[in-house]
C-alpha cells in the first residue's frame, strides 16, 4: 500500500476514546488510514489544498461492515473552508457500499484558485461497526499545491 503522510486523524469523543484522541498512527505505520470501526463515533481525516484549474481529488477506498441494515453508518468526502463550513460533498458512502476495493476520483475545478480542505468525515451509529479503509490519496493535475504526496 502507498504511503501517505499529510493527513491529521482526529477522533471525537465517543464511549471508546475521549475528544481529540488520535487512537492509530496507521498511516505512518501501515501506509494507509482507515475511519470508524467503532461504535457511535466520529472521524475526520483532512489536508489544506490550494485548487488548481484542473484538480482533481483521487484515492482507493474499501468498506467493511457488520451492519445488518443498511444505511447505518456514513463516509463523505466533502470540501470545507478554513472555518469549516462545508463548501461541497464530493462523494457519500455508507456501510450498503461495502465491498471490494476501488478505485474513486472527484473533479475540483469548481474551485480553482480557492484554498479549501479535503475532508474524509465518517459518522457511525451505537450498533454494529463499519470501517472506511483509504488508500492512495492523491491530489492529481493542474496547478494544485499541497503536502499531500504518497511516498
């Protein structure tokens, strides 16, 4: 699996780990990061980006889940500003999505020349658990400036 080393996990508080608890280093140790996987949580990967003309977000995702009834727990890939408002959704996933591994992009020209933050937020519910697995994130093209790299 690629490395990638540019994103900040933050874990809200739940009934596994208190607010601000980064319970897994996975993506300096493992090369990729993986949200939720626990019960009536919240996570958040994100990167400050400055949008290119012709950017576009790219990254490999699988999702595994115990839940029997689908939709109960929630993945997007959205854009906020820096006061983090949420300027667009990218892309929703949930546990009905779970499966094999893909290969997904999104187009972000709309905001071409705006400094935004790609966002991976996951919400999950108090019953069974579903995890977002990430992989190969990437910012692809145009005149995009980030950290964001995969070594």
């Amino acid at each position: 699996m690629a490395r990638c080393s540019f994103f900040a996990h933050i874990t809200e508080d739940s009934s596994y780990f208190p607010a601000g608890f980064q319970p897994w280093d996975r993506i300096a140790q493992e090369g990729y990061d993986y949200l939720g996987d626990y019960d009536n949580g919240r996570d958040e990967l994100s990167q400050k980006i400055q949008v290119g003309d012709s950017a576009r977000l790219s990254y490999d995702i699988k999702i595994e889940t115990n839940e029997l009834r689908h939709p109960s727990d929630h993945l997007l890939v959205r854009l906020t500003n820096g006061a983090g408002e949420q300027l667009a959704v990218l892309q929703r996933y949930s546990d009905a999505d779970a499966g094999g591994s893909r290969h997904e992009t999104a187009e972000l020209s709309d905001f071409a020349g705006r400094t935004v933050y790609v966002s991976f937020l996951v919400n999950t519910d108090p019953n069974l658990r579903t995890a977002f697995y990430l992989d190969k994130v990437s910012l692809e093209a145009g005149d995009s400036q980030s950290t964001p790299r995969n070594d």
